[in-house]
C-alpha cells in the first residue's frame, strides 16, 4: 500500500452490511490449543481450524510452530488450517535452538514462550521480535513461568524480549501471576496447563485488566477438551488432562468491527456486521453497549449486529474491559456533543505503541483539546481541521483514524499498511461498505 492515503468524506450516512475476517485473539489462542492438542494425537488428523485470520500477527504464529516442528496444512483462501504435533520438535532428535521471529505480536510471544515451556526433553527456544517489541515487558509471564519450573530468562536487563528457554515440561502445583500490565500472560498460562505434569491453580496477584479475555481463553480451552475451574475469583483450577483434537470454527474478530460500528455511529447511517451476536466470545462486541451509552441504537440479531447513528453525548466510561475499542471511541468522541473521558485503560501504553499518548497527539493535531491521564483521557470536541495522522506502527490507530476521515475532508492516514498486522484487507473493506453511499 502506499506510504499515505488520504480519506474520502463520504456524502450520505452509510448504509450496509460487512462481515469481518476472523479473529486475531481466537485465532492465535486456537492455534496454540491445537497445537497442544496435536502432541497426545496418535495417527489422527490433529485439529481442524475454519473462520482463521490471515494476517502479519498470525502468519508468525503459524510460521513459529511450523519452525517448531508442527504439520500445518493452510489453505489461506478457504480460511482453514489442520495441524498435527506428530512431526513437532517433542518427537525429534533436533533439541534446537529453535529461533522464533514475532515481528510485534505481543499474542503470539507470550502464547509461544508459555507453550514451549510446556514441552519437553530439553528443547531450546529463543523467541524475539522488531525493536518495539523489545520495549514490550514480559518478566511477569518469565517470572511465573520461572516459578513454574521452566528454566528462562530476558536478554535484556528491562524484562523484554528477547526470551529464551530450555523447555522440561511443567510441573503440577501453584502458579502466581500479576495481571495489571496484560491478561496475556494469565492466557498463556492457563493455556499451558492441562499439558503440565499435574493439577494446576493459576492464581492472579492483584488487579486484573481485560477480563474479557480471559472468559474468551477458558471457553476456547472446554472447547479442546480441557478441565477448568474457577475456585474463587481470578484462581483457576485446570486439570492435567490435555486436550482433544477438535474441529473449531473461528467468529469473525469483534475488535475490527468497532469500526464499522463507528462508521454509523459518526455518518449518522447504519451498519450490519453479520457472524457476531451476543453469545459472542469477544467482549469487544459490547462496544456497541458504548455506542449505545453516547445515542445510537442497536439492534441485536440471530447471526449478526445492527447499529445506527444518532444524536452522539459525550459519556463518562471506564473501557478497562475493551481497550482494543479505546481508540475507536475517541475518535467517535470527535462528533459528539459534550466531553468523553476514557477511563481505565493505562494498559494501552504497553500494546504496538503508547496508544494513550499515540491517541491525545493525534487528536490534538486535528485541533480538539483533549486531556492526558495516567489511565486514559477527556477529549473536547470541537471544530476538526485536516491533518495527516500518524499510525505509529499501529494497526488500531489507521483503522479508528480512517473513521474519522469519512466525515471530514483532508484527514491523511500514514502508513496505512500497518493494518497488515490484524486486517490486510481493511481499506478494501472499507471502501466496499461506502461505495453504495457516495
């Protein structure tokens, strides 16, 4: 894609109906579930995967466990992966070391690091990424994973990638984890675990951000087969008894459909995103519960989601929960009638880039006023002047921005192909949905 693309108002409110490609978070999680899965498979044909994504963020998934060992049979068009641990590094005589390259995919690092600790037989694994992803922290998952058995350590001095490992297997037992940087960890943790020596209980120290997805990792997990519970709040109980292979269908990723959302919600039209419900796994679907809060209406449906613009109200909302929506509703913020403050989401300053400061530098250049705080911001709306965004590297930040350029001319967004990373085809999309409109 180009260096820039400059946004095109459109002239109508939007009217349409879109279904986005599958999840990044279900994908990457189904990925390692079945990976999992294919080590106690005997002669079978592992786990069958439909709805995947294919994007920069699971490609390295799918690469790292393919340099890992794993049988993975693609076909990118049709949307399905089958993968089979028959041939992967436990059943080789190669001990490594295994180099795992994840560009910037905090998922698929932190779910690699917690599935080769899981494995056996000394195999060695270094897993790194870009230089952004040296800055991200992961000494909360080496140092569980560390007081789990695993033999691992940081290169580097900050608690970031890179990481590397001699794998030995897990025992049964304790394991304790902070959850105030990332529900990530407690991810991969929990994900690990039916593989362990034993009995595992995964106990969260102190806060918990996006409990979201978490419920999304457990209901993936029972999904393959794995015995969990959750004894008391924040501490889970996985029984040591693996996972079945399983054919598992993927739902389209709620994530990116905020903003197809927002494009109603600032264009006063109304869009359908079909594939997602209110028995979604995401809880990124309830940012429509937000958009609902600042006046559109919501309609919800068998198989899809329907939302249509109204008069905008600023609102008052902790977004601790969907933080991944965050950027999104900034930038409806823009159009509505009073302040939006966004709260809870200090978190954010540790995903592709400091998302709070990415967000309040953009939008003050487009001249709003808006207010920084440690866990989010207060944006004023105002008169918009045009401007070219910068993205940072960030997916989210050119997918939310371009929202805002389909009601004010001159918005240009850089690098618009960072979108790569979670949603090649976005732009594409995009346009589609509007053409009808202009």
């Amino acid at each position: 894609m180009n260096d820039a693309v400059e946004m095109q108002p459109v002239d109508a409110p939007v009217l349409g109906s879109i279904r986005p490609p599958g999840s990044k978070s279900l994908t990457n999680r189904a990925l390692i579930v079945a990976a999992l899965a294919g080590l106690s498979s005997s002669g079978g044909s592992g786990c069958r995967l439909t709805g995947v994504l294919d994007s920069v963020d699971t490609r390295v998934m799918v690469e790292s466990l393919r340099r890992l060992g794993w049988s993975i049979q693609q076909d990118v068009a049709a949307g399905t992966i089958i993968i089979s641990g028959e041939t992967s590094c436990v059943a080789r005589p190669d001990r490594g070391p295994y180099e795992l390259w994840l560009e910037n995919s905090g998922t698929s690092i932190r779910f690699l690091t917690a599935l080769a600790a899981v494995l056996d037989r000394d195999v060695t694994v270094r897993l790194d990424g870009n230089e952004r992803m040296r800055e991200r922290p992961i000494a909360p998952l080496v140092g569980a994973l560390s007081e789990w058995g695993a033999d691992i350590v940081t290169e580097l001095p900050t608690g970031c990638p890179p990481v590397r490992l001699t794998a030995r297997g897990l025992r049964g037992g304790e394991v304790r984890v902070a959850g105030d940087l990332s529900s990530q960890y407690l991810s991969a943790l929990l994900m690990a675990a039916p593989c362990a020596d034993g009995d595992v209980t995964v106990r969260v120290e102190g806060p918990l951000v996006s409990r979201p997805y978490i419920d999304m990792t457990l209901a993936v997990m029972r999904d393959f087969g794995a015995e969990v519970s959750e004894s008391e709040e924040n501490c889970f109980v996985v029984a040591s008894s693996g996972y079945k292979p399983t054919e598992y269908d993927i739902e389209p990723d709620a994530s990116a459909a905020s903003y197809f959302f927002a494009v109603a919600a600032v264009t006063g039209g109304s869009v359908e995103v079909q594939g997602l419900s209110r028995q979604s796994l995401q809880g990124d679907i309830h940012f429509v519960d937000a958009l609902e809060q600042m006046g559109c209406g919501v309609e919800w449906r068998e198989h899809s989601v329907v939302v249509t613009g109204g008069h905008l109200r600023g609102v008052d909302i902790d977004m601790n929960a969907i933080s991944d929506t965050a950027q999104t509703l900034a930038v409806v913020a823009a159009f509505a009638d009073g302040p939006t403050r966004i709260r809870g989401v200090a978190h954010m300053r540790h995903k592709e880039t400091d998302r709070v400061s990415a967000v309040v530098t953009e939008l003050r250049k487009l001249g709003l006023e808006v207010e920084e705080f440690d866990d989010g911001m207060l944006i004023q709306p105002g008169p918009i002047r045009p401007t070219s965004i910068a993205t940072y590297d960030d997916h989210r930040m050119a997918m939310s921005f371009a929202v805002l350029g389909l009601k004010q001319p001159g918005i240009i967004i850089e690098d618009p192909g960072c979108t790569a990373k979670t949603y090649p085809e976005f732009f594409a999309d995009l346009a589609k949905l509007c053409e009808a409109t202009n």
